[in-house]
C-alpha cells in the first residue's frame, strides 16, 4: 500500500513560547473560534484578560478538537498581568496610531516574535472586536503589527485575524513542509511497450490507424506517453479499455458475419 510522506514539524520551542493575549473580548465564539485557529498552526498559550463571558458552552463548540487550549488557557484581569514574565510584545492593530512607535508587516513582525521566542516568553496582543486595543494597551507592547489588507475595509474578525498571525507564525518558524500524495509503482519500460503495440492493434482494428500510410500518430502517442510517466496501475486500466473495444469489435464482427449454417 503506498504511504503517505509524514509533515515535519516546525520549531516546537519557538511555538511553545508564543503566548496569544486576548483582551476583554466580549464575544464567547471568537475565543473557542481563535482557540481553534492557534491549535490548527500548532501553538497552545492563551491568555484571556477579563473576558465578558468565560468559561462559555459556546466557546467550547467553536473551538472543535481545540478543547485543550480552551482548558489550559490563562484568565487574568489586567494587560499587566497578561504580559508578566514576557521579554518581546507585539500588539496587532488595523488603524494608524499616532505614537504607536515601530510598526511591522506582521509578516515582519511574526519573525521577530520567532526570533524573541526561541529565547523567551513573547506575547501577541488582540484587542476587543469592537474597536481593538486602546492606545494604552497598544503603548504597553514593543511594537505594533498590522495585517496588510484592503485599505478600504481592514477590520478582520477576531478570529480571523488571529489564525492568520498564527499562520505567520508557523511559516516563520520555518515550516514549508506539505502533505505529499502517495507514490505507485511506475510501470516498467516492457509493460508501456505492450500498451503502446496493444493500442496499435486496436486502433488498426478500429481503422482509426492505417500501418501502410502511418503519418505521425503512433510516434505521437508513444511521446504522450512517456510525458504522462504511467503508472503500473494506469497500464492496467488502459490495456483494460483497449481489451474491451476488442471485444466489442470482435462481436460487431461475428455479427456482421451472420450465423453458422
């Protein structure tokens, strides 16, 4: 049976470090929803600073196989309290800020976090959905990271926008790896020239190939071939579609003949 390639994983100590802070989020959904988005990219660590409604049974069914995150996570009542013991804070924000200080791509700013976190606690700071972090909570974190989107609307849900940092987070810590599609067994240079002397036979039954004035057509299906790089299997099947139409054109023939007499 044919296997599938397993994904590497990416940095687990870097992940481990990264703690997601949400701050007096109101909806109980959007928690288990960026319970789920953090689990999916592999990180863990969440923080909730006062939360209007948690633990919630609605928090519980958004966050689907990310129960754990939703268990372990962390609930205190104050920014401080959420950031204590972190070397590097990076505050998401759509809207320009006067002082906001060093603002990143989060693309950029998702390798710094990286960065920080092989070292050390880091935080990543979402505001409420309403109007996200206040200038207060945004000046408590080292810098400022924006989504790029589209300037005429840029405001993402707040799940949303933290399974795309969770994304970034995960490509920065160098995780390229894909699924692979399982591999068969190709077929083998005897079994593709018994294809391709098959469909010559059968085509020449068919009248679709003429061997006393053969032009170009065999030489171009034995190139089809060879650039599709068949597969045993894929043999098979051909053989067995080409096996039918001799069949078929071997009844048409009897029949053609008439019975016995």
């Amino acid at each position: 049976m044919p296997q599938h390639t397993p994904v590497a994983a990416p940095s687990a100590a870097a992940l481990a470090h990264i703690r997601t802070v949400l701050v007096h989020t109101s909806h109980p959904g959007n928690i288990g929803a960026a319970a789920r988005a953090l689990w999916t990219m592999g990180l863990d660590r969440l923080t909730l600073v006062a939360p209007r409604h948690f633990p919630d049974a609605e928090a519980t069914a958004r966050a689907t196989g990310a129960e754990a995150v939703l268990a372990q996570a962390q609930v205190v009542g104050t920014l401080d309290e959420a950031l204590a013991g972190c070397a590097w804070t990076v505050g998401l924000s759509a809207r320009p800020r006067e002082f906001a200080g060093q603002v990143l791509s989060l693309r950029d700013a998702a390798a710094a976090v990286v960065s920080h976190a092989r070292e050390a606690p880091v935080a990543v700071v979402f505001g409420t959905e309403m109007s996200g972090l206040s200038n207060d909570e945004l000046a408590r974190c080292a810098c400022v990271a924006t989504i790029p989107a589209n300037p005429a609307y840029a405001s993402l849900n707040l799940a949303a926008a933290v399974q795309v940092t969770a994304y970034e987070l995960r490509m920065a810590c160098g995780e390229t790896a894909v699924w692979r599609a399982p591999r068969f067994v190709p077929a083998a240079h005897d079994e593709i020239e018994g294809l391709y002397a098959h469909a010559q036979r059968t085509l020449t039954a068919l009248r679709f190939f003429d061997p006393a004035a053969p032009r170009r057509l065999m030489p171009r299906l034995r190139r089809l071939f060879a650039r599709a790089g068949l597969e045993r299997e894929e043999v098979n099947i051909l053989r067995g579609i080409l096996a039918r139409v001799d069949d078929l054109l071997a009844r048409n023939d009897r029949d053609a003949r008439g019975p016995r007499r």
